[in-house]
C-alpha cells in the first residue's frame, strides 16, 4: 500500500454560522492534504458538524426552529463555505447522520459490556459554552473565562466512563511522541496536567437531555455530546462501530490512526484525556499526533460582537477573494500561536504581497512574453522541485513557505526592474531573449510552489503561461 495520511479537523458546533477560526483551521488542513496527496500519499481529509447537545437544543428553541432543522440550515452553510474556499475534503461527516448514530450506539454497548461504563451520578458546574463540567480552578471570578458566563450547578444520575487507569498510559505515549503532541509547549501543558491532577471518570451521558444518541442500554439517557463527536473521526471513515472491523483496515478504515488530528487550544485537554480514554477503553490505535494552534485575534482582543470587533469571513472572502483570504490567513504569524489581525493590516499585506509582488510580477511577464515575434517554449514543470515548500508544510510552517515564495517574488520582481527588458526587446535580441526564459520559469516555479496554498492562483498562472492572455489576479485595495 501506498503511504497514507489522513487529517482531521475538529468539528464545528452547528448553532451559528461559521467564523474566520473555523475557515482558518480548516484552510490549514486543506494546504496539509494538499501537500500530502502532492508527495504522493493516500490522502483522507475529513471535516465536518457537531450538530447535539445542549448548546444547540437551547439555541433552536430561542430560534422556534425543530432542531433538525435548525443543524440542517447551518451544516448547508458549513458546506457551502468549504465549497467557496476551495477545500478539498474528501469526507464531510454530521453527527445526526443515521450511520454516526448506530456506529456511537454500538461503541457505547462494548463500552458497557467491557465494564469501562458504568452507572453512577455526578455532581458539578456545567458550562453550556463549552458543553463541559468545569472545576473551580477553572474559571475566573466565579466564570468560565471562554464563554464569559457563569457555570450551571448540576447533579443528575449519569452513567460514567472509566479514566483514571489511564493516567499513566497516557503520559508515557505522550513523552515518548508515539502520541506526539505539537507544538512542544503543548505537549507540556498537557503533560504537566496528567502529572498532577489525577483523571476522574467522567460523565458519558445525560438524563434531560433530548437532543442526542439515546444509549442503546437505557434509553432515558442521551449520550455526552463530546463522546458523539469525537467518534466523528472514525465514523467519518464509514465505520460502523465495530472494533474487529477497525483491526482489519478493510477500504476506508486502513486510514486509522489519523496521522495529524488539528486543534484549537480550548480543546487540547478535552482531546488529550477523554477522547484517548475512550480510544484505549475500546483498544483501539491513539491518533499518531494532535497539532494545537492558537486563536485568532482582533486588534489584540478575543473578537466579540461587544467589542465590534468581529472579522467575517465572508467579509474577509468579499474584500480578498478565496486565494487572498486563503493566503493572509496562513501568512500573517506563526502557525500554532495566536494569530492577531485587523482588516487594515490584511489590506495592506493584501497589497504589498499579492496585489503589487505577485500580481505584478505576473501580468509584467506575460504581457512582455506576449510580443508576437518571440516565441519562448515553457519548460516542463514536472522537473521543478517543490520539495522546499513541502518540508516547510511538513514542519507546519506555513508562514515560512509562503515568505520564501514572497522572496522569490520580490527577487523575480527585482530582476526585472536590474534588467529593464523592454529595453532589451528593442536593442539587445539574445539578452531579451535570456532574461525572459528565466522570468517565465520563475513564473512556473511559483506557480508550482504556490499550489497547496492557492490553488486557484496556481492555475491562472499556468494558463497565463500557455496562452500568454493577461488577466489581473489581484486588484488593489482602496
Ligand atoms: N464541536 C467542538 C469540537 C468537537 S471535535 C470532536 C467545538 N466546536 S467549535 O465550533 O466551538 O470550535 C471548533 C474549533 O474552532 C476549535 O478547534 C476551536 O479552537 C476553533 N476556534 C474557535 N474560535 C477560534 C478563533 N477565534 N480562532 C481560531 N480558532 C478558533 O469546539
């Protein structure tokens, strides 16, 4: 079999439109598949909606909307964002699919019949933000410092997941990165957290709550939102719950473990220590890493509609395009810390790398190589070596690659300026000649390299190449 490598990212609550942190992961994963499949790997790319819970329940009810039909409204537009970024997932999985739902119903039946569940209460502060029981030395001035919002008391019969045999599985697959946990500062924070507090068993279910899988061994239970979404990353394989199955890596499920599982920072722990939890109750495969980022910033502060600080993504994709939108999202700090952007600052990068560099570069070649008495041939572009940028995507350094693809810009664009060629082309022949072979095949190597990033860019300069027809690829921004 051919090497494989499969990604996912979390997924998106279904009680709101999607926002630029959920674009902004999912645009990461999609630049990762993208360089996999390009190194020749089997590739699975999955994304998809968490579409249970309480959080949804409450917010269908404000709404007046039945909640199906609520999750079905926003998973459409989940989709259809994906469509417009030009992300190439190749499975989009909803928690309310009919499959997912039997596939967490038989998970849960082994976990009862091995003895990792069992019934029990539980007593503790519950965030709905966060569809989460909180301890105190989580929260702030009494809140949970996420939602800004004070928790809800609760104490109800449950039935409870065994975890604490695990606590030291758990740090010894994480120091030894056969669970490799990325960026290193991660990998500490969560180490740091399994050393110290001991891991309580937690509650797998609900009794009030309508709106999720009834346990198939009592039906006056709903099963805890994050247990149904976290088998997500299987289910999404087309697997239906079946452990003996997964041993048996038949189509699809050859794909698990995931080879990078992307995360956001609120969910690293919730991740590191339930969802493992249940993979070795199950005795199945630990995902072969989790790649944590941080969040994005507006202006320096949590983007809230209070504040007004909000930057849509569809204001974003409207004022950049996709390609643009695409590229100012990875490029604008490093990936894994938290990413602080302003419009202001994205229209002025917009125009001094996109608009003015590529653009530029761009349409002064073509335009140049379009003059009827010359005639230079393309060189073949399976010969350029992408391999620079692959490694830096391999290192998660998506900022890296994209300033290493604006150097080569710049000096293509520089070269141009040294070396004036509408000169040439009316008095030097051979030089004009010379100079353009090597801005065409600059022209190529971007192209190639820009690929994951902007793929729809990558093209436009390949047809521009071919048919020597020059079409703007980046207005300026006013
Ligand atoms: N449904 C859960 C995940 C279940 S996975 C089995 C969830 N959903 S979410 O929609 O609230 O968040 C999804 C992801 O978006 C998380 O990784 C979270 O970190 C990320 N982001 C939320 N706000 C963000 C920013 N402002 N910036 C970057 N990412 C952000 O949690």
């Amino acid at each position: 079999m051919k090497d494989k490598f499969y990604i996912t990212t979390p997924i998106y609550y279904t009680n709101a439109k999607p926002h630029i942190g959920h674009a902004y992961t999912t645009i990461a994963c999609d630049v990762l598949a993208r360089a996999n499949r390009l190194q020749g790997k089997e590739t699975f790319f999955l994304t998809g909606t968490d579409e249970h819970g309480a959080k949804i329940e409450k917010k269908a009810k404000e709404d007046g909307i039945e909640p199906q039909k609520f999750v079905d409204g926003f998973a459409q537009i989940f989709q259809d964002l994906w469509r417009a970024l030009n992300i190439s997932n190749d499975g989009f999985i909803r928690t309310t699919m009919p499959a997912h739902k039997l596939a967490v119903q038989k998970v849960l039946q082994t976990l009862h019949d091995n003895g990792s569940i069992y019934k029990g209460s539980y007593k503790g502060l519950y965030c709905v933000g966060c569809e989460q029981f909180k301890s105190e030395n989580e929260l702030v001035d009494g809140k949970c410092p996420d939602h800004n919002a004070a928790p809800e008391e609760m104490e109800e019969e449950c039935y409870l997941m065994k975890m604490n045999k695990w606590q030291e599985t758990l740090i010894s697959r994480i120091k030894s990165d056969e669970f490799k946990i990325q960026p290193e500062r991660y990998k500490k924070e969560i180490l740091s957290f399994l050393e110290n507090e001991k891991l309580e068993d937690v509650s797998i279910s609900r009794k009030n709550l309508k709106w999720g899988i009834p346990l198939p061994f009592d039906s006056q239970h709903t099963t805890y939102v994050w247990i149904d979404a976290f088998l997500n990353y299987i289910t999404g394989l087309v697997w239906d719950g079946e452990t003996e199955k997964l041993k048996a890596k038949s189509k699809k499920l050859k794909f698990w473990p995931a080879d990078v599982q992307m995360l956001g920072k609120d969910i690293l722990r919730v991740h590191g220590t339930i969802w493992a939890a249940t993979l070795l109750n199950l005795e199945i495969d630990l995902p072969k890493s989790f790649f944590i980022h941080g969040h994005i910033l507006s202006g320096g502060k949590k983007m809230s509609k209070t504040l007004g600080n909000v930057i849509g993504i569809d204001q974003m994709l409207e004022k950049f395009g996709v390609d643009g939108t695409r590229y100012l999202l990875l490029s604008g700090g490093t990936f894994g810390d938290d990413l602080d952007l302003t419009m202001e600052r994205m229209s002025e990068k917009f125009n001094a790398d996109l608009a003015n560099g590529l653009g530029n570069l761009v349409s002064r070649v073509i335009k140049l190589a379009s003059q009827d008495n010359f005639q230079f041939p393309i060189s073949n572009s399976q010969s350029i070596s992408n391999d620079k940028i692959l490694n830096f995507i391999n290192e998660f350094n998506f900022d890296g690659a994209l300033e290493y693809i604006n150097g080569l810009v710049k000096e293509s664009n520089k070269f141009i300026e040294d070396n004036k060629p509408w000169e040439l082309a009316k008095n030097d022949e051979e030089k004009f000649k010379e100079v353009m072979q090597k801005l065409l095949l600059d022209l190529e190597i971007i192209a190639t390299l820009l690929l994951p990033f902007m793929p729809e860019t990558s093209e436009k300069i390949k047809l521009a190449l071919e048919t020597r027809i020059v079409q703007p690829l980046f207005q300026r921004i006013k």
